[in-house]
C-alpha cells in the first residue's frame, strides 16, 4: 500500500476515539495553550529549539488552508518543545507573509519563544476546531517530526488548528512524539 505524502487530518468527531492511545488523546482535544500544558508537566527544563525558520513554500493542503495560491511563499517555522532535553513536541507553523503585518509583526521575531505564549495572551485569537492525524512513516510531516529522536517510532499522532490574530490566519501543526507517553496528560475541561 502506497503512503499518501501528507497525513489524512480529520475532525475529533470523525475520529475513532478507540484508535488513539489513550495517553495522547487527551492532549490531542485539550483546548488549551499546549505551551503552558507542557511548561506545568515538565518541572524541569522547558525550553525550545528551533529547527526550522525561513520563507519557504507550504505543503498544497496547507496553501488549502491558509487560501493562499500555489507558489505562495509562507513564513514556515518548526520547533521542538522539549523538557530537560528530551523532544516531547514538534510545532509546525505557517504564516502568511499578509499575517506578519502591524502587531502580528512579532510572529516573525519570536526566536526561541513558544508562538503559543504569544498566541493565547492575544486577545483577538481565534481558533479553528482542531484536526487530529495519525502520522506514519512515509509521510513528510513523520521525517520533520522524527529526526534526530534516537528510536523511530511506528507512529505518532498530531493535532492542527487555523488561528486568527487580529482577523489574520496561521496554521499550528503539533506532533506529539514518543516521550509525551510517560508524562501524565491534561484533566479536566480547561478554557483558555
């Protein structure tokens, strides 16, 4: 069976709940800044490391999403999110270069700052329902995500969301690696 490059996203209601490993589900629907999720988890070390920062082409289901045209170029930024070291999350972001205009300027300068700090203290942010993946070896989002881990994983499951920041788009892609397995999901309902 031939692997499709990109992932097949699909809303949590068209999701089986019973395919994901109940340790990443609960991350996957939480509705709140993973950034600080993390930040509380962790209580170690939180930092992160960015691999990727450049203007550069999004993958077509991005441009999709974003309504942008093909050949449309984005400010594409990827990240891990990692505790005392360890990657327990890879980000991957696409901003329009429209989007990185007046306040939202300081989305192209963020350096080793979490963009989701940022996005959830903007009180004009919107967000998308969120689209769940199963990300599997072949596609290109699965070799972003997992290089440099010391063990490939059979798998990894991953979440995107469309936000608006000042009534201007951006596509959050987040990837929960093999660590996020021993670390004790979110509880509870929590809003933003």
């Amino acid at each position: 069976m031939k692997l499709s490059i990109e992932p097949r996203w699909l809303r949590q209601r068209q999701l089986l709940h019973n395919r994901v490993p109940s340790d990443v589900w609960r991350w996957l629907i939480d509705p709140a800044s993973l950034t600080q999720r993390l930040r509380r988890a962790c209580g170690g070390s939180f930092r992160v490391r960015v691999v990727e920062h450049g203007y550069l082409g999004p993958e077509q289901c991005e441009l999709d999403l974003l309504s942008l045209r093909p050949g449309n170029r984005a400010l594409i930024r990827e990240v891990q999110l990692l505790c005392d070291d360890e990657p327990w999350v890879f980000a991957r972001s696409v901003i329009p270069v429209a989007t990185l205009s007046g306040p939202q300027r300081r989305l192209a300068h963020l350096g080793n700052r979490p963009l989701g700090a940022v996005l959830f203290s903007d009180r004009s942010m919107q967000r998308s329902e969120v689209e769940i993946a199963q990300i599997v070896p072949g596609h290109r989002l699965f070799a972003h995500a997992t290089h440099g881990l010391e063990q490939q994983p059979e798998d990894i499951w991953g979440r995107r969301s469309l936000f608006r920041v000042g009534g201007k788009p951006l596509l959050v892609s987040e990837i929960f690696l093999p660590a996020i397995h021993a670390i004790a999901a979110p509880s509870g309902r929590c809003g933003r």
